[in-house]
C-alpha cells in the first residue's frame, strides 16, 4: 500500500490541534492529576503537563515568551525547527531541533525555566515541524509572558533583529 505524505492540515486534523498564542497549533495530551499538586510562588500547578506543538509554512513561528517552568522538546516529525534561547546574562543560544542528528540536529531539547524562547520553523519539504513539550512543574497560563519588543530591545539590544523578527508588533 503507498501511504501519501501528510500535509500540515493532515496533522493538525489527526492530533486535534488549536491555535497556539504564541503561534503554531496546540493540544494539551497530559496533565498529572492523579498526584498531588505542586506548590509554587504562582499558586498550586501539576506535577507536569505535555502538549503537541506544531510549526507550519502558514504559522512558521513560535513568538518569543517566557515560561517559569522548565520545558523538555521532542522532536517527533516534520522539518527542523530553529530555537534561539536568550538567556538572563543576555546572552544567545540557537539550536535546530530534527530528525538528522548526525548534522547536529536535537532530536530533544532542555529550556530551563527564565529563559526567553522562540522557534522557527525552517525550509524543508514537509512544511511543517512537530514536537512535544513536557513541562514541570505544569504549564500554567500564569507563568508565561508573551515577549513585547520594546521592552525585550531595551533589555537586550545586542539581539534586535532577531527580537524584531521573533515578536509581534504590537507586544
């Protein structure tokens, strides 16, 4: 049997995926409800949560935030994506996740909570690049902050560019 190649539409439909705030489709597949919650400055949060996290020609960016909690990325499918980490002493970390580690390629990926984090999606065939992140403790809308460029350009302007690039206009 010949299996057509999945498009970005094909994926979204299949894993049910909704838009994402910071850009890219989403849908939350776990969250550790049968523990007991962790307490945190934000107020009680899961043990962890997971998503899937999807990149398409149409939505080719994930926007610079900031998240609390640490993250771990899984490459799953799909072509690279670019991540660029600004870390709090301003300095810049970019890294490819995908599927062809023996060009350098991160088939997983550690963003420690307090790091300014963006993706990008890069040119490939499939137009699309999926991930999953597991998060802990628990992602919570709380403990993320959407980049807004002026204030990120003011804090670290060595990176405008890439800032202005990575951001929405309008914050």
């Amino acid at each position: 049997m010949i299996k057509a190649k999945a498009s970005a539409q094909d994926v979204i439909t299949a894993l049910n995926l909704e838009p994402h705030v910071e850009g890219g489709y989403f849908r939350r597949t776990y969250q550790s409800d049968h523990r007991d919650s962790l307490e945190t400055a934000g107020g009680p949060r899961y043990l962890m949560t997971s998503i899937y996290y999807l990149l398409t020609e149409q939505s080719p960016v994930g926007q610079f935030h900031f998240n609390r909690s640490d993250i771990l990325h899984y490459f799953h499918l799909g072509d690279a994506i670019e991540y660029n980490l600004i870390h709090a002493d301003g300095s810049l970390q970019t890294l490819v996740m995908g599927s062809d580690v023996l060009a350098g390629q991160h088939l997983q990926l550690h963003v420690p909570g307090g790091i300014w984090k963006a993706s990008r999606l890069l040119d490939g065939s499939n137009g699309f690049g999926l991930i999953s992140e597991a998060v802990s403790p628990g992602f919570d809308f709380a403990d993320m902050e959407m980049g807004d460029r002026e204030k990120l350009t003011a804090q670290f302007p060595q990176h405008r560019a890439l800032i202005e690039k990575l951001t929405r206009g309008d914050g």
